[in-house]
C-alpha cells in the first residue's frame, strides 16, 4: 500500500497501479505542456511555461493517460495524428497530449478576453479592472464545450477521472456531466487566487461561475483561505447546502468537495537536474555571456504579468542603490522575463513600463561598464531556468497577489549548495510555507530594498540555515504529494449507476 507520509514518483505511481488502472486518467488545461514550433525550416519541442506545465508534467509521466489542451504551437498540426494526438514528452514518450484546435476569434475572445480581462484580474488584487464584454462570455462557454466534447470524444464508453485545471474552464464540469453523467468523476483546481464576495460580486456571470465549478467532485484550491473565499461567494448566490465542517456543498443533489492543496514541484527531479553536466555548461555559459565573473547575481524570474509586482522589484534595486552607493560595481540584478498576452492592452503598457524602468534606472546608476539590471527577454529552457536558479545568491519575488508561485520552490529544489537565500512577498502562496525566507509587502519600497540589503549580508551559516529549513518543507510537501492527495480524494467518491 501507498504510504501517505511521504510522496514520491514510485508511491504516485502505485496508488495509479493498485486504484485506477481500470479508468481512463484525463488531465485538461489551456496551456499545452510541449510545444511544436517551426525554427530555420526545422521543427523543434518545448516544454511550455507556466506553473500548471512545472507542477503536472512529472505528475503525468509517472501515471500517463491523457492531457488535453489548447494547441499553442505553429507546428503541432505537423507532428500529431489525425485525431490530434502525439506521445509525450518527444524523447521518451509516456503519456499522451490531445489538442483541441480554436478559431482565432475563439481564442480572442476565450482566452484573451474572458480569462485574461474579466476572470484574471477579477481575482488578483492588483488594482487592474476587469473587463467583461458579452461576445467575450459567449466563446467562454463555446470553448468550453468544445474542450468537453473532445474528452467524450477519447472516453468513449469507458470510466474516467476528469482532472481540469484552472480557471479557463469554469463551465467544463458542467458540460462533461451532462454529457456523460454516469462515467465521471471530475476534480477541478483552481490555481489562482479565489477573492473576496465583495470583489467577486462585480462579475455578471458570477452565478453561472459557482453552478460550473460545483458540478465538480472535488474542487482545490492552494489555501484554506481561498476555499472560505468561495464558499462566502456560494452561500451569498446560491441556494445550496453548506457543510462548513466537511467543506462540503450539497446542490441540485452534487455534491462538491472543497480542499486547499498547496501545490508543489518535483524536488528531486529538479535538485537531480540542477547537478548535470549540462545545466553546469549552460551555467558556465551564461556568466560569459552576461560577464557575470566578477560579480554578485540576483535574480527575478517571471512571466511579464502585472500581478508579478516586476515595477516594484526594479523600483527597489534603485532605493538599493540609493541608500548604499558602495554596492556600485559590485552586483548585477538578471530579470528574466517571457512575455505573454500581449495583445492585451495591459501587458502591453506594462512592457513599456519595465523598459522604461530599466533604462532610467540602469542611466541613474550606471559606471563604465556596469549596469545595475539585466533584462533578460527569451524563452528559456527548463534547463537554462535551472542554470539561472543556480547562479544567483539572491532570488526576489515581489508578487502583489500569487495563488502559490513555483518558482520560487524551483529555486530553492536547485540550490543544493545552500549558498542562497531569498526574498518573498508575503502575498504569494508560497510565503505560509516557507517562512524561513525574508518576507516583504511589495508595495513598500523602503522595506523591500532593506530586505535585499538584509539578505545580502547574512551569513553562510544563516542562509544555510534558512535554506535547509526550506528545501525539507518542499522536499517533503512535493508534487507527488499534491498529486497523491487529489487523487485519493477523488478515489473516495463512486460512479453513479
């Protein structure tokens, strides 16, 4: 039997072994896990970004079955069957992507428009206004049900577990249920943050929200805090039965599990990969390239998202320098960052925002030959991620509203060496786990660059300290046991007969 006191690959796979192998596993999410794309005539595979891809890849490879997902890459139609299917991970195959294939207006409409205008800020308080346009709400629910009709479509008769992800398919339980009521057993985790009823109260479509995401079986969100979020916003808009001690809401005979589950990251898949030979010469490579030898790396690292609080960080690094000009010449501060969304005009405004940052910064402070910041604008490899992780002694993350962040647990799985620390905004998930690192309100300039500075001057001994503490908490609260936890839940509810 699986021991349920520590997670690993081998348990995960077990439980999937002993428990399911007669059903169908389904995995469904946006973001596609690899990418196909075109590059000098020839066609090359990526991992995709993003938390959900770091948290579910392994997940997947140690249990197989399917993932399906929006097609994202130029060359996907090139490498799939006509179903729309091929084995991954391209080198060694163990599970299977299916995609599901939008229109152009679908996709506007779907994912820039509702996910990422109405349902992206409505949840983040970073001071961003949702926007809510009805066409944009009419391709939500189109492509909802596309996605539901292309997982029936791979069912067929069998019985499956449905695991969707993330708020880009709010409706999709419903629709998978009333497709095949009998054959399912559906899970849904929410990864971003659930805010409060008098945020969520603004949303037009809020009632149809709560009735798609309570014809799940079980729905997950990273903290309690969350879970007591949407169940304030169920009781103020629906008439349901609570069950506050269970957690429970009982609806139009569904009945819905909710559980905070923090998720997680593969410690020792990443701590494995951070000694290769190949992440070492990528290392060595990127200090020639950056002319890092000389000196002291810190790092940010994040997709260019408004909820990153990336202005902040770089507004810190100048009060920084401000108050302590010695360190002049002597760090450079690498902020990686892959754009996204940028046909919204939000993203859009932020990217100039952060050029024009840096340049003002890096003229205020600059001597010949030095810069204070690096702006790193390229899609990375998880390998040259690792790399990065590894060179720096500091890493910052300044979000004004996360529901977890992985990076930062990604960071900490890669410094084996102990010879880091890092710097955290109290306002991520992360930061209630992970109490050992330096904690700060980002929205504190004075308090954030004091922090850096703290950091910077603890001891070898103190940061071994604090990181140890870290890497046991996310060694042993790993995404196997995310993952594990889910899934043992789920293995509780029965098939309707």
């Amino acid at each position: 039997m699986v021991s349920l006191n520590m997670w690993t690959k081998d348990s995960l796979q077990e439980l999937i072994k002993e428990k399911m192998t007669d059903y169908l596993f389904v995995v469904v999410s946006n973001r596609q896990p690899y990418i196909y794309k075109f590059k000098k005539g020839k066609i090359e595979s990526l991992r995709g970004a993003g938390g959900v891809i770091s948290a579910l890849d392994p997940v997947m490879q140690a249990c197989g079955g399917l993932w399906v997902a929006n097609s994202g890459g130029d060359a996907d139609r090139r490498v799939c069957d006509r179903k729309g299917k091929v084995g991954v991970p391209p080198n060694n195959p163990n599970y299977t992507l299916k995609w599901v294939w939008l229109t152009k207006e679908e996709e506007k409409g779907y994912y820039y428009g509702y996910s990422n205008e109405a349902l992206w800020p409505l949840c983040h308080m970073a001071f961003h206004r949702p926007i809510f346009r009805k066409d944009d709400w009419e391709h939500y629910k189109t492509v909802n049900e596309k996605f539901a009709r292309s997982i029936i479509e791979e069912i067929g008769n069998r019985k499956a577990f449905i695991w969707i992800q993330d708020y880009h398919l709010a409706l999709l339980a419903k629709y998978l249920k009333r497709l095949a009521p009998k054959q399912l057993i559906v899970a849904q985790f929410w990864h971003i943050p659930w805010p409060s009823y008098e945020t969520f109260r603004i949303c037009p479509q809020r009632k149809e929200i709560l009735e798609g995401l309570l014809s799940n079986d079980l729905l997950g969100f990273h903290i309690r805090y969350h879970c007591d979020n949407f169940l304030d916003a169920v009781d103020r808009e629906l008439e349901s039965k609570i069950d506050r001690e269970r957690f429970m809401v009982t609806r139009a005979k569904q009945h819905t599990l909710i559980r905070p589950y923090p998720i997680s990251i593969d410690f020792e898949g990443i701590n494995h990969i951070a000694q290769s030979q190949e992440v070492k010469t990528i290392k060595k490579n990127l200090v020639q390239e950056f002319d890092l030898k000389k000196y002291r790396v810190l790092l940010g690292i994040d997709r260019i998202d408004y909820t990153k609080g990336i202005p902040e960080r770089l507004l810190a690094i100048d009060r920084l320098l401000e108050k302590h000009p010695e360190l002049k010449e002597k760090f450079v501060f690498l902020q990686m960052g892959q754009i996204s969304r940028i046909h919204i005009p939000k993203y859009k405004q932020l990217n100039d925002e952060i050029n024009a940052l840096v340049e003002e910064i890096n003229w205020k402070h600059s001597t010949d030959g030095w810069n204070p910041i690096i702006l790193v604008r390229r899609h990375l490899s998880f390998k040259e991620v690792i790399a990065f992780y590894k060179l720096g002694e500091l890493c910052v993350i300044s979000s004004l509203h996360d529901g977890m962040n992985l990076v930062v647990k990604e960071f900490i799985a890669a410094r084996r060496d102990k010879k880091a620390m890092l710097v955290l905004s109290q306002f991520t998930g992360a930061a209630r786990e992970l109490t050992d690192a330096v904690l700060i309100n980002p929205y504190d300039r004075e308090q954030t660059s004091d922090a850096i500075w703290k950091a910077l001057n603890f001891t070898d001994d103190e940061k071994k300290k604090r990181i140890t503490k870290m890497r046991q908490v996310i060694k042993h609260n790993n995404i196997y046991r995310w993952a594990g936890k889910v899934l043992s839940e789920l293995l509780k509810f029965d098939f309707k007969e």
